[in-house]
C-alpha cells in the first residue's frame, strides 16, 4: 500500500502500538531495540512523520530508508536525526524475516520541556537535515553512542525520582555532542563526496552570474544554492565552514566581489552604474561589501588596478 499523505504518530505510545511493541515503560521517552519490531507489507513504501524527536541506528540489509533527497542501506553503521514533523519513508523488501538489528531513541518535546536542553537543541543544526547525509559511524563511534543509549535505557528502566529526568537529559546531551563532533569528522573524512558538493556549487553561482540579469533577480539566496544541491541551508554552511572556512552566505558575496572587480577593470561604467548592474538598489551598500571584502572602495580598486598597468 503506498500512501500519499504520511503516516502520522502523535505520541510514543502509539509508536509502540502501531510496531506491535509493549506500552513503553515511560510515556516521554522509549528506547525500543529494532529486533523486537514487527514488520509488515501494510506498511511497505509508507512515508512516516512523527510528533517527537528520533535518533536511530539501524543495521538490516533488508531496509531501505528515504531521508531526504538520499536513499541509504542499513549495512553499515548510520545515525538519523529526525526533529518532529520531518517526514521520512521505509521501504522494506519481500523478506520479512530478515534480522533486524540497532535502536532508535523516541523523546517526546514535553520530556525535555523548560530545560536547558528544549532551548539548546535547536542548536544541533543535523537535526535540520532532512535533505542532507546521515551521519556515518565508525566501529568506536559506534560503541560510544551504544553506551550512552544503554545508560538511558537504564536509568528509565529504574525507579524513577526527582533525579531521573535530569540524569537522562544529561545523557541525550552527551549524545549530541559527541555526534556534533563525529560530523565535524565526516565534513573531514568524506573528502571526495565533499569536495563534488564544492565543486557543484561554484558552478550554480558561475552559472548564474554568467546569465546576467541580477537587477531582476537579485542575488541567489543561500537556500536557492541549497536546494539546487539536494542539502538543507545549515548543512552547507556547515560542510563549507569545515572545508574553507567560510558560510554559503561569504561565498555568495566572494562570487558577487569576483564579478565587481572584473567590472571595474575591464569598463568605463560607474560605480552605481555596476553596483545597479549587480543587484544593488544603492552603490552605498555594494561599496560598503566591497571594501568589507578587499580593504579597497570601488575607486580605489579601480585606480590601484589602472596603476598596475
């Protein structure tokens, strides 16, 4: 059955529910092992979109998972990040009997609710990458986010107290951080997949420089680029920050600055003439960028290239 509106989940009991599991031992947060799920062709090729936060890592080769724009194998180690209301599909093959194996982590907002962690985690900026990779680990990375997961399973699976919350929430933030540093190390390590997104993207802004017309249109916008590349906004900044130490935003101006100084030394054209040309209302703000840029106004470049020649 292929559904066009998502299968949507409102609270983590009904999750447990809904997969054929036992009520869960807390009704804010559940740490469910994929083995005990029950699979089903009802749901084959269903997209999904839950109410609360989710962390998995799943491992089943029967599994295939639409995150994004990107389908991925469950055959190697992957964590998802899923903020409420993203909306993922799974698709599962005709082998229902295929061993499943991993775990996903359900955190109902309310759990988390007048915490540091409710103001602190929009911060992780992967939980916006629903158009973006997954987060690959590697066999001791793994073994790091297991331990911590265990730790919360048992701290809820405990008595719980005035303590349980805060020790839990402590552990959620200890995932997160290290999971911020392990993708710091993927932008590292994927160099190649990295440096293909680099190179994709000054071709969207070669190309669009190149057709002209920027009175009209403007600059492009960071979630124009982003979305030519199949990522979400934060993500790039993010990859670009790693790899050159700049946003989306300073690539944009950089281009922008490339085609103002070609301008200057190649016309006759005055500054608000080119400054109009490149998208600007006022020359006052072009020159403002781009002395920002080169430590020289619009005149002061054009002379100081007149001089070199």
């Amino acid at each position: 059955m292929i559904d066009k509106k998502p299968y949507r989940i409102r609270t983590i009991s009904e999750f447990h529910e809904v997969r054929g599991l036992p009520k869960p031992e807390h009704p804010l947060i559940s740490v469910v092992d994929y083995s005990s799920i029950k699979h089903s062709s009802e749901f084959n090729v269903t997209s999904w979109t839950l109410d609360f936060y989710s962390i998995s890592l799943k491992r089943n080769s029967a599994v295939k998972m639409k995150y994004g724009q990107q389908e991925y194998d469950f055959d190697e180690g992957i964590l998802f990040f899923m903020a409420p209301g993203q909306v993922f599909r799974i698709e599962v093959n005709a082998d229902l009997r295929a061993e499943h194996s991993g775990w996903i982590l359900l955190i109902h907002p309310d759990f988390i609710w007048n915490t540091s962690l409710a103001k602190n985690i929009r911060k992780y900026e992967y939980f916006d990458y629903s158009v973006n990779e997954a987060l690959f680990l590697s066999e001791k990375e793994e073994s790091t986010i297991n331990n911590i997961i265990q730790n919360i399973r048992q701290e809820y699976h405990s008595n719980i107290d005035k303590f349980s919350q805060g020790i839990i929430i402590s552990h959620i933030e200890t995932l997160l951080n290290y999971a911020e540093r392990f993708y710091d190390r993927q932008f590292i390590t994927r160099k190649i997949s990295n440096h293909q997104v680099l190179d994709r993207l000054e071709e969207i802004l070669g190309e669009y420089f190149e057709e002209g017309d920027l009175r009209q249109k403007g600059l492009p916008s960071v979630q124009y680029v982003a979305d030519l590349l199949n990522v979400s906004p934060n993500y790039l900044s993010g990859l670009l920050k790693v790899l050159t130490g700049q946003t989306t935003q300073q690539h944009i101006h950089d281009k922008l600055i490339e085609r103002a100084k070609e301008k200057l030394s190649t016309t006759d054209l005055p500054v608000t003439a080119i400054a109009y040309e490149l998208g600007f209302e006022h020359s006052q703000s072009f020159s403002k960028l781009f002395k920002s840029k080169t430590n020289l106004s619009p005149q002061e470049f054009r002379r100081s290239f007149m001089r070199e020649f």
